[in-house]
C-alpha cells in the first residue's frame, strides 16, 4: 500500500509518543477504537486552568495511518483551548495526510480520541466542582477558585 | 556477501523463477514455438514431445501412474475449479454433498459457494485450534450423498499439513472422490497420489520455482477412475477436460522445476526448515508474547505464521519494509476481514491484526534470516513502546475485561 510522505514522516517520526497521569485532575484520557478492529487510540491531554491544553500524549495499536492521525492530533491540539480543539474535524486530518478511502476511519478514531479526552476532562472538573460546592460549606475550607 | 533488500521472505505467495528453469523455457518461445497440437510438421511434433516429457517430470514427482494423468491448467485456482465443478456436475446423479475444510484457498471455498447456488450441499469442515482437519469430523460429515471432498495438502497462511493418507483412506473407503490442492506442499512434504489414495491433485509451478500462469490437475485415470465434466469448452485439448492451445514454454518449465525438486527437495526441505527454526528461535529468544499460529509438528518446513501480540500487522509491515513478508491484518487485505483461516482456528481477531507469515525459499541465506530476526525484535519493540495496549498489559490489566468501542 502506498503511503503519503507525511504519513511515513509522522509514523517514522511520531510527536508526543507518552502517557500522562490519568488520575491527575488536570488531565483528560480519551481510549476509542477495539483491538478486535485492528486500532486503540488513547490520547491524553494535561489543561491549565486557563482551558488551554499544555500538553498531549499518545499511544496507538493500528496501521501507520492511525498512527499518524493520532500524531498530527496531538500536536494541532496542543496550545489550543479545550473549545478549539473540540472543532477539529477528521476531514482536516484526511487532508492533511493525504489519506486514502480506505484509510479514513483512521482519522474518525482521532478525532472520536480528541473528543473523548475531552469529555473525560470536563466529567473530572464537574465532579471537582461539585465536590468543591460540597466543601463550600464547611468554613475550614478555602473557598474554591 | 551484502544483502539486497527488500529481502524476499513471500515464498509462500510466489516464488521467483529458477534460473535452470528460465533456461530450459526459452527455446520453447523463440526457436521450438510450435502448436502442441500441430499434426502435420516437425514444429506441432517437438512441442508435443516436450510437453509429454513435462507431463512425465510432473507425474513423477506427485507418484502419478502414468503422464496422462496430468492435466495442464493455466494454474491452482482453475486446477481447484475445475476439480471441483467437474466433478459435482458430472457426478450430480450420485449426491448432491461436498465436503470442503474451512481453511481451503478461495479458489476452493468460492467455487463450492457457487455449486452451493447450483443446488448442492456443501459442509464447510471446522479445523482444531492447531488448524488441522479432525478425522472424527470428517468421518461424522460424511453422508451416502458425498461424491466429493476437498481437502488441501498444505495451508497457504499458516503450513499446517493435514493427513491426506488417512483422509485418502476414509474417501475411498466410502468410494467419495478425494480432491487436495496440493500446492503448497509438494516436494516440500511427503505426498503421493497412489500411496495416499488421491483422486484430484490441483499443482501450480509459481510456487516451486516456475513461472506463473502454468498448474495442472491430477486426475486419476484407474482404480478408479474419475471423470469430470469440462468447464472450458473449444478444441478438446487436454484429453477434452480442458480446451485451449497449450502454453508449452510453461509448461516445460513446469515440468523443469517438478524435475529439480524430485531431485533436491529433501535436502532443500532441510535446508529451509533449518532457516526456519533459527528464524523462529531467534525472533522468540528476545521477544515475549510472540504466538505461533497452528501446529508446528504437522507443518511445512519452510512456513512461520506468527502474532506479537500488541502490536498491528501493517505497521509492522510499515516498519519492515526492508523485507517483503505479508500479514493477516485485516488492513492489508483487499475484504478489510481479517484472515479467514485463522478465524476458523479460533483465533481472536485482535491476534489475528498481529500476525506475519514468513516463507523461506530456495534463495534464501542464514545472513538474511539473520537481518531479518534482528529487525523484526527492534520494531516489535518499538512499536510497543507506542501500543496502549503493551502498556495496558504490562501494568497487570487484563484487556479482555475492558469494553471496547468496536467501530
């Protein structure tokens, strides 16, 4: 099968390769995709209290073009605000990777990873939030942001 | 010596031409190019005294009694068509029941689809774990309307031989036809049609060192003997089971590459199971969680088919590139289905996405196998180093237990 060079040049070289620490609560996991499929992606990303996404890792099992799809999504999210990166759209991914038909559900996987990763995050800081509010009522405890 | 990449490890796909067998084809293209079926002048003549010496090589090789029993084909999947097809229609009198073992190439398994549609019944015959044909379930499977069953001497993907003798016994036992593509396994494993009870022999010569587009079918002419309806209808070549003017330069070095491994496929046979078992004990010596799919016992010599768990198999064939092996991910096949055949042993679809197979050939060395070992424990491990799933399964945590989101 022949591959776009910014396909072999992410898969040779992928960006973010890691794992952060899952139960920080500053940081979101995303895990999509089935081994039975052929391809798990699990995305992370570490955000500051600004919303902005400091920091993003993977980890893929699948072809080199899920590999590259999660690659390139680490390193268009990084820097953006949780709401920014919820925009990122597989097409994007496909277009940029030059991938072919065969390939796209690669890209939907990246872009479900991003989403997930989110969606963890946002679940960590309403449950913070309301352990927060919880707390608010006792007066030994500083008042929360 | 220095290698020569990408390092050919597909002997299981194609092999690459024998030069002996280049050079006893090319007087049959330019100088001796005669019709086979030309009566009337020297040129029809000496085309049909080679075509009959090949027949001779070939028959020789598989224990066939006489040279007419082989019939040329343009290759396994018409050989496994027409042994098929032309023995249910010129059979259909006397049953209706086809066995066939799940593992069959799809030459076989797609042409007993279509007799399906015809109207005949046919039993797609499980295979153990091990990925080998159980005589009980042969036996069970048998009814007094079989008049054929097909069961390969060797599988393609993962080598594994079944026991053609005793099946041989069982079919003519019961006076069912015997049908085996024997493609895989000829000159690499015991086999003889006369010892082993065997009707139908389908034959190709890509696979042993000749060129494409030349097979052949064995088709026994007594005790008993078996008749077949033919599925190309013109000139009646061939003893009228398969018309079409012959491909005598094919044919020739058909005939060449069955003459060498009559010679050297012992000793060959030795030689590659030799490489094969130091390539195995290489890759597996430093690398763990590494599976062999089906039985290593009943297997041919030259074949490896193995899963490193967590990790995908294209990638790794990303990763490898250096060296041209193929794997039953289901990304690189054309059906997006991970391999059939190892379905059918029961292996998961997720060790399934794992898996390469090897094959080494005559042209092979112990410096390539050696390259080759080598490469394939740097980028297993590294593409574990990239897989969720390694991490998740070094951390303890049993991936079974997780609910996946299939897509």
């Amino acid at each position: 099968m022949a591959y776009s060079d910014k396909v072999i040049e992410h898969y040779e070289n992928p960006r973010n390769v890691g794992t952060l620490d899952k139960d920080d609560a500053s940081v979101g996991t995303g895990l999509v995709g089935a081994p039975a499929c052929g391809d798990v992606m699990r995305l992370q990303i570490k955000v500051n209290d600004e919303g902005v996404i400091e920091d993003a890792k993977f980890k893929t099992f699948g072809c080199g073009s899920a590999i590259a799809s999660s690659s390139l999504a680490t390193e268009w999210i990084k820097g953006k605000t949780i709401d920014e990166a919820e925009t990122i759209k597989n097409t994007a991914i496909v277009e940029e990777l030059n991938l072919p038909p065969v390939k796209i559900h690669c890209s939907v996987l990246a872009e479900d990873a991003i989403k997930s990763a989110i969606a963890d995050f946002r679940a960590k800081r309403e449950a913070k939030k309301e352990l927060a509010g919880a707390d608010e009522e006792q007066p030994a405890t500083p008042p929360a942001e | 010596m220095s290698l020569k990449f990408p390092i050919y490890m597909d002997n299981q796909a194609t092999t690459p031409c024998d030069p002996r067998v280049v050079e006893a084809m090319l007087p049959y293209f330019t100088q001796h190019f005669g019709n086979a079926a030309s009566r009337s002048h020297a040129y029809g003549w000496e085309a049909e005294e080679a075509v009959n010496e090949a027949r001779g090589q070939v028959a020789r090789l598989i224990g066939a009694k006489k040279p007419k029993e082989i019939v040329f084909t343009s290759g396994a999947t018409e050989s496994d068509n027409l042994a098929l097809k032309g023995v249910a229609h010129f059979y259909k009198s006397r049953g209706n029941h086809i066995i066939v073992s799940a593992i069959e190439h799809k030459a076989v398994l797609d042409a007993a689809k279509k007799l399906e549609k015809e109207g005949f019944e046919v039993t797609y015959l499980p295979v153990n774990d091990m990925g080998l044909v159980e005589l009980e379930t042969l036996e069970k499977a048998m009814t007094d309307k079989t008049i054929l069953v097909s069961i390969m001497l060797a599988n393609n993907e993962i080598g594994t031989v079944q026991p053609i003798k005793e099946i041989g016994a069982l079919c003519r036992e019961r006076k069912i036809i015997f049908h085996t593509d024997a493609v895989q396994g000829i000159g690499k494993v015991p086999f003889n049609v006369e010892e082993m009870n065997v009707d139908l022999a389908s034959l190709t010569a890509h696979k042993i060192y000749g060129p494409k587009g030349i097979g052949a079918l064995y088709v026994r002419r007594s005790r008993p003997r078996v008749r077949l309806s033919a599925e190309m209808d013109g000139g009646g070549h061939e003893f009228g089971m398969r018309s079409g003017t012959l491909n005598v330069a094919g044919i020739v070095g058909f005939g060449k590459a069955c003459e060498i491994l009559a010679d050297e496929g012992q000793d060959e046979a030795k030689r590659l199971r030799t490489l094969r078992d130091r390539l195995l004990d290489k890759i597996t010596s430093r690398l763990d969680e590494v599976v062999i799919n089906g039985s290593m016992e009943h297997r041919l010599p030259h074949n490896l088919n193995l899963s490193f768990s967590f990790v995908e198999g294209e990638s790794m064939l990303m990763a490898i590139k250096d060296v041209a092996v193929s794997s039953g991910s289901a990304c690189t096949s054309a059906s997006l289905e991970p391999s059939y055949v190892l379905h059918a042993m029961g292996i998961g679809d997720d060790m399934a996405h794992s898996s390469l197979r090897f094959g080494v050939g005559r042209f092979n060395t112990e410096e390539e196998v050696d390259y080759v070992a080598d490469l394939i424990v740097e980028k297993v491990n590294k593409l574990r180093e990239l897989s969720p799933l390694w991490e998740m399964h070094q951390e303890g945590i049993d991936l079974s237990t997780i609910e996946w989101t299939a897509h």
